[in-house]
C-alpha cells in the first residue's frame, strides 16, 4: 500500500492529510486495478492551489468527465500527489522533518516498485517520471554534478549504474586514513585470501591525492587491482560539502558505488574473518540490511535524543522493538564502522536517499551530528522511517584486547576497539585499528597482539576518548590459535606496509 502522509509541518496539517490520503488511496486502486468498463462519471479532485477536497456533491464541468480514460485519471492522480510533494517541500529547520521525509520516501519506493513491476510503457513512464520530479525535490543531491550531461532522470541513471549481481567492498579514504586503509587491504587480500573488488571511494584529489592513490594501489599484492571513485563526480556537491565532512562521506560511497551488495567499511576496520562471509550472513540474506550494535552505554543520559526518535518514529518495526536504545533508553545504537547493505531491493535503495540526506550538510549541522555522534545513527534511522527491512547483529558490542585481574579478583578485558560477532558467536572484526592505541600520537608505531575477548558484560569505559577501556562481569575468552594468528600476520604486514606507505617517516621513528 501507499504509505500517507504524516501530520507533521504540514499547513493547513489536516485538510492536505485528508487530500494526500485520497490521492494516495485512488493511485493505489487505479495502478492496480485492470482496465475499468466506465460509463459517464463524476470525479473528484484536490482544489490545485489549496489543496482541498472539492464538495462531492458539487459538479463543475471542468471536474466532470465521460468515459473517463484510466491511464487519464492515473496522469491525474500521480501528478497530483507528485506536485503536492513538491509544493510543500521540507524546509529548515529539519528536526522534526525527519519521519516526513520518512513516509514520503516510502511513496517513491512503492511508485518505482510499481513502475518495475508493470508491463504497460505509459503507466511505467508515468510513474518513474513523477519518481524522478519527486526525488530531485527531496534529494538534490541526486542531481548530476556540474559540467556533467543532465538527462532529468538521475535515480534511473544511478540504478543503470549498479552492476547486477555484483558485490564488493566500499572503503571511504583520505590522506588521513590511508595507512589504515593500506592495513585494512592488505589483511583482506594477503592475509583472509580475500578476492571480493575493493572500490576506494574519495572526494576529489585534495582528499586524496593521485600519489596517495598509487601508494594504496602497491598494498595490494593478490586478487583484482583496487578501483577508485571520485564521489564528486556522482552527486551534486552544493548542498553536501562533502571535503569538509568527515563521516559524511560513507553514506554517498555506499550508494553510489557500482557494487549492487556494498560491505562498507570504516578503513581502520580490521576483520578476523574474509569480509565474503558477511554476504551469506542469515540476516543480510533474510533483509538485505546487516548492521551492528555500538556498545551498550549511558541508559537515562541522552532523554532528549531518546524523546526525538519516538518523536519521529510512529510505528516501530519488529527490528527497533529489540532495540535497548528504544526499549530502554540507552545512548547509542549503531557501530557504523561496517555496514552491508544490497541496494538491488528496492526499499534499501531509497532507505540510502533518506540516509545520504541525513549526512548533508545543512541537516547533518542542525541536527544529525548534533543530536548524535557522526553518522553512526543515521543507518539505522534512515532504514526504520522509510520501512526498509533490517536487522541488526545478535549483540551489542563486545571488546577485544587483553586480560586484566582487578584488586578484588575479577577478571576483564581492556582495549581502545570494539569487537563484533558473527551469528555464530565467533570473532567477525572489530574498530580502531591494528595499532594499540590509534588515538595517542606517542602510540602511533605500537602494535601488539590482542589475546582475549569478551562480549554481553558490563562496559568499564575510559574518562577520555583516547583512554583505555574494558568489559568485566563476563567470560574473558581467549583468542582461537587461527585468530591469533590472524592477528599476528596481519601485524607484521602492517608494519611492512608502514615502510611502503610512509618510508622516510616510519624509518626515521624506528631506528
């Protein structure tokens, strides 16, 4: 069914409820409905300007028509609730625009479900049309960069540019990172054999260099050479600046890659596992949507942010009720520094609009980055407004590191990352880096292989950022021999790569 309207910022809100609402309704009966026998009739309306229901028992001969043509009133409808869309768009400030954007995005979903569905040329025109009008109004940034042929039909450009079947790992990388992103290559394909494409993504040569390029290309040693795109060069950058921020840019490089099944990640990720297994994960299959939980931290400290999600979320699915943020009232739900996501179902794909949207930058600075922390939220949310199916891993966030034995006889286990789980409870990857500490510039050369595990037990965190954390209250679990020895390879490539990477720096610093 078409999704309606929510009631939120809308003037005059009930009456243009109302008018979407019957609008929606009669597009539905129209666009699944064969071709209808109908005699002379009497149709109604929304008033073009106000956007009201004409009185039913009122005829004008402009609103009277005979034999009325069914693809006619399609054109009619759809236009009609396309036009409403654009009118009224969402303005500043976003805040609490976030679930409208939500139900209208569900809208396009459901017209460019339709659209793949139906075999009739002029219903399919009709409705990917008004997709396109619809979604350049709410999405701008779908719209082509500058200097680049404007064919008015970028979602269907950006779906053509999806290559079928194909999967694929997204890393998002500047000069900043790129010694991380070496590391994270490396392991994947001279340590776990991994042979899955591996797409660079970057915004223009200032955020990464051709030089930096070439450097990154020399980590790969096996498989298929790395590829590169320049995000600039898929979406329009006004209302994005995208160089500036930070986060931002991983949601844009995991809808505009090439790959249909993205496994976006964070380039100091680190994997215990090949990142393949990750497509044939019971919840990525079932969804199309695997996320991980952030740890679980701070319950009754955020009410506000607690008080806005139930603000914008009417009708929480069956993912969100496992929710401890939502049930409980904990901070932070979502680890962002992987995400898998297959953008050939339909409800992913525009669930990556909403998402990408949230990390602009007007909306990202009133609200996003400042009701949470970077875009770590925005998945999540983006998936839930707009109804896409989900789910998340079986378990908060866990640690690995090493084992500790406090004043009483307790055993934790203390680090700088976060550890993840496969569905079978076995070590999947985990944030932050091989270094020790990647937040202490003294610590910039240290590495050290972790021993133990823990996971579902009490977090003990650090006062500051770059200040060691650990988990006690549950079983300190050692690390498997084949996980320790990934560990320890992946290590001593890092440490190689560091001399390829940065060769006068990393000499300089060890000897």
């Amino acid at each position: 069914m078409f999704s309606v309207l929510a009631p939120r910022g809308l003037r005059p809100a009930w009456i243009g409820i109302t008018a979407v609402a019957a609008v929606a309704v009669l597009t539905l009966f129209f666009l699944y409905s064969p071709r209808l026998q109908t005699t002379t009739s009497r149709v109604v309306v929304p008033d073009p300007v106000n956007h009201i229901v004409t009185d039913p028992s009122y005829v004008d001969k402009n609103t009277t028509k005979t034999n009325v043509s069914p693809v006619i009133a399609d054109t009619d409808l759809i236009d009609h609730l396309a036009q409403y869309f654009i009118d009224y768009s969402l303005q500043p400030p976003y805040k609490e625009h976030f679930g409208e954007l939500g139900q209208r995005s569900r809208v396009l979903r459901d017209w460019l479900t339709l659209a793949d569905q139906t075999q009739e040329p002029t219903k399919k025109d009709l409705l990917l049309n008004a997709t396109e009008r619809v979604a350049v109004s709410l999405y701008p940034f779908l719209e082509k960069p500058k200097g680049q042929n404007v064919t008015h039909k970028p979602v269907s450009d950006l779906r053509a540019s999806f290559e079928p079947g194909s999967a694929g790992v997204v890393i998002p990388t500047s000069n900043n990172t790129l010694r991380f992103a070496a590391h994270l290559i490396g392991t994947m394909r001279s340590v776990l054999n991994s042979t899955l494409p591996i797409q660079i993504v970057y915004v223009g040569d200032e955020d990464l260099s051709p030089d930096d390029r070439v450097r990154l290309s020399s980590a790969v040693e096996l498989g298929p050479p790395l590829e590169f795109l320049d995000i600039l060069t898929v979406f329009d950058d006004s209302t994005l600046q995208l160089q500036t921020g930070g986060w931002a840019i991983k949601a844009f490089a995991a809808l505009g890659s090439r790959f249909e099944r993205v496994i976006l990640a964070d380039a100091d990720a680190v994997f215990f596992q090949p990142p393949e297994v990750l497509l044939d994960h019971e919840a990525f299959v079932r969804t199309g949507a695997l996320l991980f939980h952030d740890r679980l931290l701070w319950q009754n400290v955020f009410p506000e942010r607690n008080e806005w999600y139930r603000s914008q979320i009417r009708q929480p699915s069956a993912a969100l009720d496992k929710s401890l943020v939502w049930t409980e009232d904990y901070a932070e739900e979502g680890d962002s520094g992987l995400v898998v996501l297959d953008k050939s179902r339909m409800d992913v794909f525009v669930a990556l609009f909403h998402i990408c949207w949230q990390n602009s930058y007007d909306v990202r600075e009133e609200v996003t980055y400042k009701m949470t922390y970077g875009d770590k939220e925005t998945w999540w949310l983006g998936l839930e407004l707009t109804g896409a199916a989900y789910e998340f891993s079986g378990h908060y966030g866990g640690i690995v590191g090493w084992e500790q034995v406090d004043s009483r006889g307790r055993h934790k286990v203390c680090s700088f990352v976060i550890a993840h789980v496969d569905a079978k409870n076995r070590l999947l990857w985990y944030n932050g880096s091989l270094l020790k500490n990647k937040g202490k510039s003294s610590m910039k050369n240290e590495y050290e292989v972790p021993t133990h595990w823990m996971i579902d037990a009490e977090w003990e965190k650090g006062a500051r950022k770059e200040d060691m954390s650990c988990m006690k209250g549950g079983e300190a679990r050692n690390l498997t021999q084949d996980e320790f020895d990934i560990m320890e390879r992946s290590i001593d490539l890092a440490k190689r790569l560091d001399a390829v990477i940065y060769p006068v720096s990393y000499e300089t610093e060890n000897t």
